[in-house]
C-alpha cells in the first residue's frame, strides 16, 4: 500500500511541474508576441518612402512625388491635403496622380489651382499625404529584415503578421509649411542635407538623402562630388539624391550641382564624423544571483535608433549559435541554474563592437563590516551588513559574546550597493569590568540560503 502512495505521489508531482513549465512557456511565447507587434508596428511606416518636391510655378501648384518600397502600385491611391490647423474645414484636398514612368519607383504630382485657396492663399499651410495600399514584401527586404533581425525566421512572422492586415492606411505630415500665394517664377535651385554633421558608426554602411529643389526631371541638372569622393558614392534623381557609403574614417564631403536651362549653381556640404560604438547607458550588472528577479539590460547604442539595434544572445536557456532578439532592450532571467549568458550587440544584423557578459551564480556568504561607535555615552555601535541576491536576505543576527541581550536592531532597509544588498544593524557593548580599555565582541549573520559570515573584533568601551 504504501508502494502506491509514493507511486501516486511521484504522479503528481510530474503533473504539477509539467503545469509549471508550460506556464513558463506561455509567457516566454507571449514575450516574444509582444516584441514582434512592436516591430510590425515599426515596420508598416517604413513600407513606402514617399520623397516629393515643391514645383509650383505662376498661379498652379506643382508637387512632384517619388514612391518607392513594399506595396502593390495597382493598390496605391492618395490624397495631398493642405490645412491651416487640425479644425480647418476649408482644407484642401488633391488626388495624387501617376506620371508615366518605369522602374522601381513610381512617380506622382498633383496640380491645384492658386484660385482654389480663395482668402486663405496668404497663409501658412501644413500638408500632409493620406494613402492606403496593399503590402507587398519583396525578398530583398525580408532578407534585409532577416540580417537586421539576425534570422530569417523572425523576419518572415514579420511579414505574415502585416500582409494578414491587409490594406495599409498611412498619414505622413510633410516637414514643411507651404504658403501658397508665395508661388513665385522661377523656383530657385538648391541642394539640401538634412544634417551639417552626420554621426556613424566605424565599419556600418551609411545612406544620407539630398533634398532637390527648382528641377523636374533627371536631365535638367548634373550632379557631382567635389570634396569627399573617397568616402562617398553619390546617387542623382531629381527629387531626393543620396549620398552612401561603409564609414572607414571622418572627412568633409561636398556636393556641387548645376541646373542645365541657366546654369545655376548649388552646393551642400556635410561633416561625416565616424565613431568606435558607445553604449547610451554603459551596462552595470555583471554578476545575477540564483532566483533574482529579471535582469533589465539595456544595450542602446548612442547615435543610433531603436529599431536598427538587436542582439544577438548565447548562454543560459539559448543555443550555442545564440539567438537573436530584435531590440536592444531586454528581461533576462530569472534563473534557478548557474551559468553566463553573453550578449553581442548588432546595427543592422551586423556586429559592433559592444558586448557584455553576466554569470549567474549563488549568492556567496554575508559579510559583516567593521563596526564604529555612534554613542559614547552607552556604548552604541553600528555595523553594516553586505549580502548578495535581490531575492535574498538576513534571517538571522547573531550575538555570540560581548553585547548587551536583546540590545541589537535593524535600523535600515536594504538598499542596493553595487551588486550587492547592505543594511545597517546596532548594538551594545557590553562593560568588560575592571576600567579594561576594549571588549572582545563576536556576531554571526545567516543568510535565506544558509551561508554564514562570523566577525570577532575587540571594540573601545568609553566610560563615564
């Protein structure tokens, strides 16, 4: 019978850690879920780069468009929308029409009448594009996503959770404000950066776009590289111009353009500054003790965004070729096995050279500081108490010989000291007799894990 017992004993107790461990496992699913929404989030405003230039000239408005990106040109439709404010009920609303054109990106303009703006042709307006189309994920992008991401298995749940959205509807507010009785002939022809000094990290490819202006087509104007041309190659289109390359070393680049119908001159010129990586938040945490909650590690690199940032992880509970997480934050733990677990930091699916490294172990044993008086007159000293663990604590304070009974306490809470956990305790000395000049003390501290840490010391008693 009691063969049984044990028997359905051992039964039960499978089932409850095989409930455990699945609960795990939903959390561990829902974790990653709700970083992959994240990302697709992200994703679905990077789908279509829409660049455009202003080519209004006499009484009619001119914007020229580039569409370029993952979507389906038979799907696209939108709407270039001038405002004065959110609440404006006289905005105006123009259909954006398709050039005839080839290649990979699609060409639009719209033509408004100067008349149609009525009293309000004199005043500032901010404009934006509405749009709606079907994604359509080309495999040069998943295999970008997949370096970026580190595996091709992330990128392609990506791209099922956004075509399972079906149409995308997007607003973009242009980075500028339109006055549109200020249409003046000729437009001036200008080159433009959107930054003087362009921050890159050693060894990662760079793209930095040329905003256009005063030109319609391709053939209207050359464009070349004066200054820089070792560091940069140098895409033209007549709308937004790129400038690109894999950062070696820092230099001045200089771009010169020259309008073909008058010969006007343009320049732009930036200071490409190339840098080792830097964490945004150097990385403290280098030890993490058995049963601690989560470890929150945060490997953002200073100048460069969220979403080109991952890592890719090894160690603990991953396998030995590591795994990639899509973001440069993360929950590590918590663990109940002693181990490492090393983090290699990435841009763009490449590795950089910032990484960090924690092992995880158990807590060693307390330690008891050197005790110091805080009052003469009764002989009151106090100690600190180092031990190891945020799950941890002191269970016991231990007076062996030489202090008062009953006279010790805890007088603080933990607070956090490097990677340990410190609280302060007080005691009485207790009077040696004899007008001796020190007390021979001895205290023991035991920690929730049963390590011990044990101090004799003699302290000066003060007498009256």
């Amino acid at each position: 019978m009691k063969r049984v017992e044990i028997y359905f004993i051992i039964y039960l107790a499978t089932i409850i850690s095989f409930f455990a461990v699945e609960g795990e496992v939903r959390e561990y699913k829902k974790r990653q879920n709700d970083i992959l929404l994240g990302v697709v989030k992200d994703k679905l405003g990077q789908l279509i780069d829409l660049q455009h230039s202003d080519n209004s000239v006499g009484n009619t408005v001119i914007f020229d468009f580039t569409a370029s990106g993952n979507f389906n040109p038979k799907t696209f439709s939108g709407d270039v929308v001038f405002y004065r404010d959110i609440n404006d009920e006289n905005q105006i609303s123009a259909p954006l029409r398709k050039k005839d054109s080839s290649g990979e990106e699609k060409e639009y303009y719209i033509e408004q009448s100067l008349d149609d703006f009525g009293v309000n042709k004199e005043r500032q307006h901010s404009v934006r594009i509405d749009m709606s189309f079907m994604p359509d994920i080309n495999e040069e992008t998943l295999s970008d996503w997949a370096g970026s991401f580190g595996e091709r298995k992330i990128a392609e749940k990506v791209k099922k959770l956004i075509e399972d959205r079906g149409e995308v509807k997007l607003s973009k507010k242009l980075n500028f404000v339109f006055i549109p009785g200020g249409v003046v002939p000729p437009p001036p022809f200008i080159l433009s950066l959107s930054k003087d000094v362009h921050t890159v990290i050693e060894g990662l490819p760079w793209e930095l776009p040329i905003t256009v202006g005063g030109v319609r087509d391709n053939k209207s104007f050359d464009l070349r590289i004066t200054d820089g041309s070792k560091f940069a190659q140098l895409k033209k289109h007549y709308i937004r111009s790129t400038l690109s390359g894999r950062a070696a070393r820092s230099g001045t680049i200089r771009v010169q353009g020259r309008r073909q119908h008058d010969g006007s001159i343009a320049e732009a010129t930036v200071e490409l500054r190339v840098t080792p990586p830097e964490w945004e938040n150097p990385p403290q945490e280098d030890v993490v003790y058995l049963n601690d909650p989560p470890y929150s590690f945060d490997g953002r690199i200073k100048d460069i965004p969220f979403d080109r940032a991952s890592m890719l992880v090894s160690g603990i509970n991953y396998p030995p070729e590591g795994e990639t997480i899509p973001m440069p934050t993360y929950r590590f733990g918590s663990y109940d096995e002693e181990g490492s677990v090393q983090i290699q930091m990435l841009v763009d699916g490449t590795p950089v050279e910032l990484k960090h490294n924690f092992t995880v172990k158990k807590p060693p044993p307390p330690q008891i500081g050197t005790p110091s008086i805080i009052d003469k007159s009764t002989n009151i000293y106090q100690v600190e108490v180092r031990y190891y663990g945020r799950a941890n604590e002191i269970i016991k304070f231990k007076p062996r010989s030489g202090i008062v009974k009953g006279s010790y306490n805890r007088i603080s809470s933990p607070r956090v000291s490097g990677n340990a956990m410190v609280e302060t305790w007080t005691f009485q000395v207790v009077n040696p007799g004899s007008s001796l000049a020190s007390q021979r003390v001895k205290i023991w501290v035991d920690d929730k894990y049963n390590n011990r840490d044990e101090k004799t010391i003699s302290l000066r008693y003060y007498y009256e």
